[in-house]
C-alpha cells in the first residue's frame, strides 16, 4: 500500500501566532506531526511525508530537522486547494493516494492515518475517506464545536453538522442509539479528485456550516467514513490546548 502524507501549515493564525513553529518538548509543532506520522514505517505507514505551506520560514525549520517540505502560494482559499498545488510540486499521479493530516496534531495516531488511507484503496465508489468515533456525552452532541457525520449502511457519509444529528424526536434531550459519531478532521483523497476540487463551486450547505467537506457531498462524490474505537489525541487551537500537549510530552 503506497500514500503520502500531506501536512498543510499556515503561519498565520487568530487564536495562536505562529502556531506551527511552537515548541513541543523541543521541536516545532509541526515537525512533531510528521515525525508522528512517520513512525508508521511502510508498508504499514506512508512512502512520503511533506509539510505544505505558505511560509519560507516553515519550510526551512522542516528541513532542518530532516522534514521534507513544498513551499505553496499564500492566497490559497482552503487546505485543500494548499493541497491540491502541493500535489503538482510533488508531480503526484492521479490515482495516488494522499493523506491530509493537520499540522496541529502532534498526537495524531500513525495507525489512524493508515486506516484511512487503506479504506480509500478498499472503497473504490469513494473520492475521500475520513474517520469518526463515538459520542458518549450530551455535552459533546450539544456542542457546536463538535463536528457530527451522519452515515448510511455503507458507512458512507451522508451528512456533517454543527448541529445534534440525528435529533431524537420520541426522546429530545437524550444520545440517539446506536451512538451518534463524532468527526475527526483527517482524510484521504484520490489526487485526481483532488485535483477537481478547487474547481468546484462552494456548496450553500458548505457556507452555512462552515464545513468544506459538505462541498463533495453537495456535488455527488462519495465520502467513506473509517470508525474508531479510540478518539484522537488533543489537536492543538489555543494556548491553554497548547500547554497541555506540552504537559504530555514532558510527563
């Protein structure tokens, strides 16, 4: 099995500055993700890994620390358009498989990342793939925050919402049963899909959810989910997100 692993990183960000080149127990955030993702050796794990981004500073801290990086235009209007020119730098073929792993998940889990990218290879009908777990509190359902994927009986995505879906409507207020699924933010793509998707339309529902991957469902591609039993490691939004990843890795 052969997939790249692409790791977009902005330099700039609102809630944390230069959150990519944070320290985590002596390494820039960003290098922890791909040193992370490259401990999944093949033929388990990714034959590549590269950092994608809008910063010549990015990219030659990765290279120091023996990270492969492409350095992206700077007016990109989502990750997945970073990605897509990323996937002409590297001259990707359009039936390789590559993997988006955000460059604030320093905890991200290797098998994870091969789970998804394996699913893509089984699922012939889906253009991209991405994960869930299970929600077990109503806190979590009721959060907005917290991104929710509806699927059907092929564990094909139907739907993500802000909102708590599936809404149980005999008992309001309670976890529908079977539990419903939270979604984590990575995902596998065909580079030929990905090569299309820039050029589609942003999607109405995309806009009033502030969620791209409404943008596939919305024009017909097909979105198979990869279920975990584990959740994924703290990402890293704010400072106080920030501290306790640090904690982690100095524990």
């Amino acid at each position: 099995m052969n997939f790249t692993v692409l790791i977009p990183a902005r330099l700039a960000s609102t809630r944390l500055p230069n959150k990519p080149l944070a320290d985590i127990g002596g390494l820039p955030m960003v290098v922890r993700v791909a040193h992370r993702v490259m401990s999944g050796t093949p033929p388990e794990g990714p034959v590549r890994v590269c950092v994608a981004t809008d910063s010549a500073k990015i990219v030659q801290v990765c290279q120091s620390h023996h990270v492969e990086a492409v350095l992206t235009r700077n007016d990109h209007f989502s990750g997945s358009d970073r990605l897509s020119e990323a996937c002409e730098l590297l001259n990707l073929g359009d039936d390789e498989i590559v993997v988006n792993v955000q460059g604030d998940e320093p905890l991200i889990e290797p098998t994870l990342v091969t789970a998804v990218a394996k699913l893509l290879i089984e699922r012939p009908a889906a253009s991209m793939t991405t994960a869930a777990h299970s929600i077990g509190t109503q806190a979590e359902f009721n959060n907005p925050n917290v991104v929710k994927v509806l699927i059907d009986a092929d564990s094909m995505a139907l739907y993500f919402s802000r909102a708590a879906i599936p809404f149980s409507r005999d008992q309001p207020g309670t976890l529908p049963v079977p539990a419903p699924l939270r979604h984590i933010g990575i995902y596998g793509y065909r580079v030929g899909f990905l090569r299309q998707y820039p050029r589609l339309a942003p999607a109405p529902i995309e806009v009033t959810e502030a969620l791209e991957q409404l943008r596939a469902l919305w024009h017909g591609y097909r979105i198979a989910v990869h279920i975990t039993e584990q959740a994924p490691g703290p990402g890293v939004d704010t400072t106080e997100d920030l501290e306790r990843v640090r904690r982690l890795f100095t524990a």
